[in-house]
C-alpha cells in the first residue's frame, strides 16, 4: 500500500498497488476495483478520482 507520511501535506507518496478505478458515466462517480479478484470495492459520491489509483481505460 502507499505511504500517506508526513501527516498533514495532503500528499501520497508512491502509488497504491493492486487497485484500478474506473468511470461510471451513468452514475456520474469514479469505482475503485481490486485487480486481482475484480470485484468493486468503492465508490465515490462527489465526482473526483481516487488520489493515488490508476485508471482503467
């Protein structure tokens, strides 16, 4: 997984392994899947990406 030290600077450091998310144009958010099983794990409501995971093209 990816280091999120020093607290407080609002940055990852490195980026987060074995996940991928993916645009859902009908629901209008971004989806969070595990890449090695691809089941869906998250969504997210406001719209934004993920910080720190790849995208699916």
């Amino acid at each position: 997984m990816a280091k999120n030290a020093p607290v407080g600077d609002n940055a990852r450091k490195g980026a987060v392994k074995k996940r991928s998310q993916v645009y859902n144009p009908k629901t209008d958010k971004w989806i969070k899947r595990d890449s090695e099983t691809g089941k869906f794990m998250d969504s997210k409501s406001d719209g934004t990406p993920f910080k720190g995971v790849r995208k699916e093209k």
